[in-house]
C-alpha cells in the first residue's frame, strides 16, 4: 500500500472522527457513545452552554409554573436533565412548590446537576429517554430540552414521554432545526413537518416558539381520554 493511500486513508478517518465526534455528538454510535462524550465534557459543559440564568428563567421557568399554577404539589418531569437548567429556571421563584424529577444517564453530568440543586426539592435518576423507570400517567408536565436528536428512534422517544404524562398534561421538547442538523443523518425532523409528527405520535395542540438558536421550543399536550 502506498504512503498516498495511507495518507488518504487516515484523512478520511480523521474527517470521520471529526464528523461524528464533534458534529454529531457520536450520535450515529448509539447513546452509549453519548453520554461517554458527554461524561468526557463535563466539567465543560457549563462554559460551554454559556446559560444566561435571568434568561431561562423568563423564557422557561415562569412559563412552566404557570402552566401549573392550578395543580398544587404538581409533579414535573425533566428528562435528559444534564445540569439542571430546568430546576434552575424554577426554584429560585419563592411561590414554587413543584415535586421535581430529573434524570440524566451521564453520570458525571448527573453529579453536578444534584450539586447544584442540592438546596431544592429535586430527585436525580440515573437513567436514558427509552425506557423510563416510571409508571404511566406520574405527571403533570414533562420536559425534554435538546435530547430528541440524540436518541435511537424520535418516535419511540416520543411515546415513552407520552407514556407516563398525565392526560391533559403538557410535554414541553426542543426540535433541532439549525443548518447542522443536517449532519444528524436520520435523527432530525424539519420544522414544518414537526407537528403532524407530533401528533401522529399521539399528542394535539402544538404551539411553537423560538429557542435559543438552534432549536424550536414545542409546546404539546396529551389528550384526555373520553
């Protein structure tokens, strides 16, 4: 073999690597290789986000304890919690008295989203999208921020969410629409055909907004059944 087809050959990897690692978040290799990147980035993670606190909290918090202003004690799920930027935007309301699961299956990013909770009512659960360790109809409203892409089957994801909330809840998830979902071969839905998803997948009333910039922030909710 020669040294150009060598040559050839590790660019090609290298460009691989870069593709998958970096662009794609090892998405294509399965959540194992996921959350090994994301335990890898961990203690980067927040630099790397860059969150603006009183902006989450206006964009996200309040529109949350809204929504269940008239469920006393009610029960919130956040799924794919990673450092608590869910709990964050919501405890620091005085009024709030949400019950809070989060869960994460990095468990180094786990360890710091339970650190910085560690004053608030929050439970962590070591644990991926599919399957969840919860029964069906345990809340109110469940939340699942810039993980959609990331899973195996959106579709599936999308049921198991389903699943265990409550009918009449609301389901509050990101769908990533920035130029670089097209690296996410097969893990991404475009933005016009994101509702009908939706609810062919079960749910109704979606309402879209903007989110940050590489997402939409979809609001939808489960129907009661009559």
């Amino acid at each position: 073999m020669s040294i150009h087809v060598l040559i050839t050959a590790l660019v090609l990897f290298l460009a691989f690597l870069f593709w998958e690692l970096i662009l794609c978040e090892g998405v294509h290799l399965g959540p194992k290789a996921v959350v090994w990147l994301y335990n890898l980035t961990a203690g980067r993670y927040e630099g790397i986000k860059r969150y603006d606190p009183a902006w989450e909290r206006n964009l996200l918090g309040d529109a949350v304890v809204n929504a269940t202003w008239s469920l006393p004690d009610a029960r919130l799920l956040d799924v794919g919690a990673g450092t608590a930027r869910v709990a964050r935007a919501i405890f620091p309301r005085e009024d709030c008295s949400l019950q809070l699961t989060c869960v994460e299956p990095a468990i180094k990013m786990l360890a710091q989203g339970r650190a910085l909770t560690a004053r608030w009512p929050v439970q962590w659960v070591q644990a991926y999208a599919v399957p969840l360790p919860f029964p069906e109809n345990s809340f109110d409203l469940v939340l699942c921020l810039e993980v959609l892409e990331f899973t195996p089957d959106s579709a599936e994801t999308i049921r198991e969410l389903k699943r265990v909330l409550r009918p009449g809840g609301w389901l509050i998830i990101t769908n990533r629409v920035s130029g670089d979902a097209f690296f996410l071969v097969g893990h991404t839905i475009k933005r016009e055909a994101f509702p009908a998803f939706l609810e062919d997948n079960g749910l109704k009333a979606v309402e879209t907004y903007p989110w940050q910039l590489d997402y939409d922030l979809v609001w939808t909710q489960k129907p009661v059944e009559h």
